[in-house]
C-alpha cells in the first residue's frame, strides 16, 4: 500500500493570513500562533503576508481573492465569533465555513478555517491560546500540511 502524508515543512512556503478585526482581543492572539506556527515550522516571515478586514464576514471575498492571485501556497482566515442573543452568529458562521470551502475547491488552493466560533467569552479565551490551544496555530499547522499533502499527489 502507498501511503501519502503532508510534512510539517514549511520551509519553501508563502502564505496569507486574512484576519478579522472585529474581536481584535481574540484575533491578535490567533495571529500571533499563526504566525509563531509558520516560522517554528521553517517558514520565513517574509513569506506570511497579513490582510485585515473589518469582520468575519469579509474573510471569504479576501480570501477569494489571494487564493485566485496564485501568489500564496495557502490562504487561512482568523476570525472570533461569538454567540449573543440572536442566532447571528451562527449564520455568520456557517456561511462563512461554505465560503472558504468553496474558494479552496474552486481555486485548489488550500484555504483554511481559524474562526474561532464560541458560546461564550470563557470559550473564545481559552481557544485563543490558553486551555484549547490556538485555532491560529492549529489553523496554520493544517495549511502546512495540506500544501505538502497536494504537493506529493
């Protein structure tokens, strides 16, 4: 049996970070893991561009668009969106999911999901670097691993 497996190699690789900023307390948290992940993995700094938007629902059209140029390996979007009164949220949030799946199907430039999607403050707080982990590192961890996936096809 031939198995293919993605490295954690990130050496050659250029990649975006879209970021909303909206819930900037969260989504600076996820950059930083972001963007820590990418050089730990043996990718240079000059080689991660970041784009701010202003929330969430701005990533998919951005993400749209770096994906399509062909100047990134990857795209992963970085957002916060947490749940209020109203079902907002999840409708942001579903959408937005759709959005980037379809850009990476369309376009066959991975693009990842690091919104981080919480009930609560408690949730986001701990998914933006503490108890969870950071869905910015995890995110970007995913990216690097894909790309070396679809490089070995």
């Amino acid at each position: 049996m031939k198995e293919i497996v993605g490295n954690l190699d990130a050496t050659s690789l250029k990649m975006a970070l879209v970021v909303s900023r909206f819930n900037s307390f969260f989504t600076e948290q996820l950059v930083k893991g972001a963007a820590d992940c990418f050089v730990r993995h043996g990718g240079k700094e000059e080689n991660l561009t970041l784009v701010r938007v202003p929330g969430a629902n701005e990533l998919p059209q951005v993400a749209q668009r770096l994906a399509a140029a062909g100047q990134v390996d990857a795209v992963i979007a970085l957002g916060a969106v947490i749940q209020g009164a109203t079902p907002h949220a999840d409708l942001i949030n579903g959408t937005v999911a759709r959005a980037l799946a379809k850009i990476a199907l369309d376009t066959g430039v991975p693009v990842l999901n690091g919104i981080v999607c919480a009930l609560n403050l408690e949730q986001a707080i701990e998914r933006a670097g503490t108890k969870q982990g950071n869905k910015g590192w995890d995110a970007v961890a995913a990216a690097i691993e894909t790309v070396n996936v679809l490089k070995a096809l």
